[in-house]
C-alpha cells in the first residue's frame, strides 16, 4: 500500500540538510581571526581551510548528480548526510590547520553528495508553476543559514573555541538524517547512467591547478615552487587542463560528465553564468568584512554576528517574497535588482570603512546588501531550471550548483591573496597595522563588485520563460 507523499515535509527535511551544508559556509567565516591565533596558522593556509571546502564541493557535484539519476536522490542525500556529520566531528577534533584542511576536504565531498539531490527533488515534487514558492523555502533557507551562521558561530567561538562551530553540525545531522528517512520519498529515476571518470579527473586536476596557483602565489611571490616548476605554470596547466575537459565533453559520445547541449538553453547558460558571479562575491565578500570588523573596529565574534545578522535576516524574508513573485514577473529583472543591490551595499560598506567608523553605522550598507542577496537566488534559480528538459534536470542541477561553487572558490582564492597583496603593500608604505587592514580591505572590495557588474550583463541576457503545461506526475512513497 503506498500513500502521496508530501512536497513539503520532504522539502523541509532535504532544506535542513541544505541548511547544514550552508551553515558551515558562513560560520567558519567568523572564526577566521581566532584560528589564525589558536592554530598559530597563516592567513594562507586559514583561506584554504574555506577554499578546499569549496573546492571539494564544486568538482564531485557534475558526478554526484548522476550518482542520484542511478541510485536514487534521497539515498545519496542520506549517504552525504552521513559523511558531512562525520566530516564535522572529525574538524573539530583537529589540533592542527593541515590536519582541519584535510576535514574539511572530506566536509565537502559530502556536501557534493547532497546539494545536487535537493534541486532534483524540487523539480520532482512540485508542478513547473508551483516551483516559485518552493524555490523561496529554499532561498529563504540560504538567509537563515546565513543569519545563523555568525550570530550561533561568534557566540561558540567566544564562549567554547572554534572547535564548537563543526560539534554543532553533530545534531543538526542527525536530525536531518531521520527526517530524510521519514518524509522523503524513495524516487528512484533508474537512469543507467554510466561515469565519465576522464571528464572527472580533468575537471578535478584542472581547478585544482587553477585555484592551488591563484591562492598560493602570493606566498611563492609568484615565483618557483618546488624546483624549475612556478606559480604561472601551475595556473596555465589548470587552464589547459580545464580546456581538455571541455573538449573531451564534446568528443565524448557515450555520456559527458557535462553534456554540452545543455547550454543550447539561454536561460540555463547565463544563469549558471550568473550564478558564478553570485558565488564569486558572496563568498570572497566575508573574508576583507570579518577581518576588517572584528581586526580593526575590535568587535568580538559575537557582536561581529550581530552586526551582520540584519543583513542575513532581510535576505531571508525578502527572498521568500521573491520566490513567489518569480512565479509571476520576468525572473531576470529580479536577479538585476538583486546584483546591484549587492553590490551597492558593498561598495557603501567600502567608502565608509575607516579606522574609527562606528561599526553600527555599517548597518545601511549591510541591509542594502540584504535586500540584494534576497532578490537573487529563487529568481536565478528558477529562471535557469525552469526551462530545463525534464530528462536533464539532475544533471542540470549538478552543473549549476557545481558553477556557484566554482565561483566561490575562485573568489575565495582570488580575494584572498588579493587581501594578502594589498595588506603587503599597506604595511610597505608605514601604515600602521590597522590602517593597512582598512585600505587593503576597501580596495579588496573592488574585485567582487566588479564582477557583481558582469553578472548583471549575464542576466540581462536571460529570457522570459512560460511555465510547462504539464504538470509533474504523482509522486509515492511506501507506506
């Protein structure tokens, strides 16, 4: 005997999880300044701590979408549940940075495992014109996540150390895990899907290339490495490497790790364009924000998570405003709205950074970038999945979140050694230590929006799309 089951619980239990994942993003974030002191670590390798995260996100996400076509989304989803609390305990165990970058490597392929499942799952359960309001649940986790994430983390980190930022995820996974059991349903798409190992290895080595050489160059002054080998020729292989991948996709007629027709759609072409430069700037913009709050205006963690908190609270609310207004008017002009509201607030935030601003006269700007941040993701999101063939929805999903998390660890690594540049350069010129945190911070800011513009010319790209007469089939569960 099997029974309907309901989008809504299923949904709720897969966001918890996607909440977890999201936490962990931005609540490492703010204990950045104390496991440079507590780990006795460099900025370099506390940047890694975030970026191989990211890393070990982005690459496995074109694969572990297919995982979920083969074996079934909620079984995958469980599995990186599983491997992801695992992965946290592990972290905070850690007495060293190498041994944390190391967790955090494996944190992330767990997260892999589990964000392409929770895009499927949506486009699997909701009919094409009720999947606004279900894409702002999932917007709208991504602002509590990030509400969450510096108040709760800058509380632990003051209060019981660093270490207590990945202990919490412990019930939060658990949680989720029964949840998942419970409510959501055993879709099982029996895509016989085989792996294009060749594709994985070239995308993974290339990136890794790419980023290992944009985020360590700083430290090497861009020059050898390990014998004849330099920085310029580590990044020229990712490139090539990466351009390898791409050309394998196109010659490979069994099944590409990324099949490349799916970019013939416009809407999920410069929507996963967009959503590059979206993972660019919101995760590079942390890093000059927290040094700068807590670094020069003193604030301890959790004050730094209170001044932020606002921002993150405006976002949520305002995003599931936006989900459901997506349904209704052209998503693009959504996600306009939404860049240049970020990258506005952002460039506020720069002009008034100084070395006595009052740090509660950040506030405006902050909420500016609230109210941005609210605006982007349901609208981007739907408008790039929603014209997607329904036989290319998993992988769809695992492409456009593989490239928001490409674009995170691009700008994790970029605005790192770009603060670590011009911090050098500050401290050059005989400023004093805070002084020269405050210019390379304002300066740093630059990079992201600058490429906050060039996703607003992304989107504008964007067409309007109709929703798909047919409506999605029933789906069951065992009773």
């Amino acid at each position: 005997m099997t029974k309907p089951a309901n989008p809504w619980a299923a949904l709720s239990a897969l966001c918890l999880g996607f909440f977890m994942i999201l936490l962990d993003t931005t609540i490492v974030s703010i204990a950045i300044p104390a496991m440079l002191k507590e780990l006795n670590a460099s900025l370099n390798a506390v940047v890694w701590v975030v970026s191989v995260y990211l890393l070990t996100y982005a690459v496995p996400m074109l694969f572990t979408s297919r995982l979920g076509d083969r074996f079934g989304p909620k079984r995958v989803f469980m599995a990186g549940l599983v491997v992801f609390t695992g992965a946290s305990l592990w972290c905070g165990l850690s007495g060293t940075v190498e041994m944390l970058i190391v967790a955090r490597a494996v944190q992330g392929l767990g997260a892999a495992l589990m964000t392409p499942q929770t895009l499927a799952f949506i486009t699997h359960l909701f009919p094409p014109a009720k999947r606004g309001p279900a894409m702002g649940l999932w917007s709208a986790v991504a602002g509590v996540a990030t509400i969450v994430g510096p108040l709760l983390g800058g509380v632990l980190v003051d209060h019981l150390g660093w270490e207590w930022i990945f202990f919490v995820n412990l019930p939060v996974g658990l949680l989720a895990l029964v949840l998942t059991m419970i409510q959501v349903p055993d879709w099982q798409p029996k895509h016989a899907h085989s792996f294009d190992l060749v594709g994985i290895l070239l995308s993974g080595a290339g990136l890794f290339c790419l980023i290992f050489g944009l985020q360590n160059g700083q430290e090497y002054d861009w020059g050898k490495v390990t014998g004849p080998i330099t920085v310029f020729e580590i990044i020229g292989a990712g490139v090539l490497l990466l351009a390898a991948f791409v050309l394998w996709q196109h010659f490979n007629r069994r099944e590409p790790l990324v099949p490349l027709q799916v970019f013939a759609n416009r809407n999920f072409s410069t929507g996963t364009l967009t959503a590059v430069t979206v993972g660019f700037a919101m995760t590079g913009m942390f890093l000059p924000m927290v040094i700068y709050i807590q670094s020069v205006l003193g604030l301890s963690p959790t004050m730094a998570g209170v001044l932020t908190a606002p921002m993150s609270l405006l976002a949520g609310v305002v995003g599931a405003f936006v989900g459901r207004a997506s349904d209704k008017f052209n998503g693009k002009y959504l996600v306009m709205i939404g860049l240049a509201g970020l990258a506005a607030g952002l460039g506020v935030f720069a002009w008034q950074a100084t070395t006595s601003t009052n740090a509660w006269a950040l506030v405006p700007a902050l909420l500016v970038c609230g109210v941005g941040i609210g605006f982007i993701f349901a609208p981007m999101s739907n408008v790039t999945m929603g014209s997607v063939e329904p036989r290319l929805a998993g992988t769809a999903s695992g492409i456009f979140n593989t490239a928001r998390q490409v674009g995170g660890v691009i700008g994790s690594a970029a605005i790192g050694v770009l603060l670590q540049a011009r911090i050098s350069a500050a401290m050059a010129d005989h400023e004093s230590p805070q002084a020269a945190l405050t210019t390379a911070a304002k300066e740093t800011f630059v990079l992201p929006i600058a490429v906050l513009l060039l996703g607003i010319f992304a989107a504008l790209a964007m067409r309007k799309t109709a929703p798909r007469a047919n409506p999605a089939p029933p789906v069951e569960v065992a009773a």
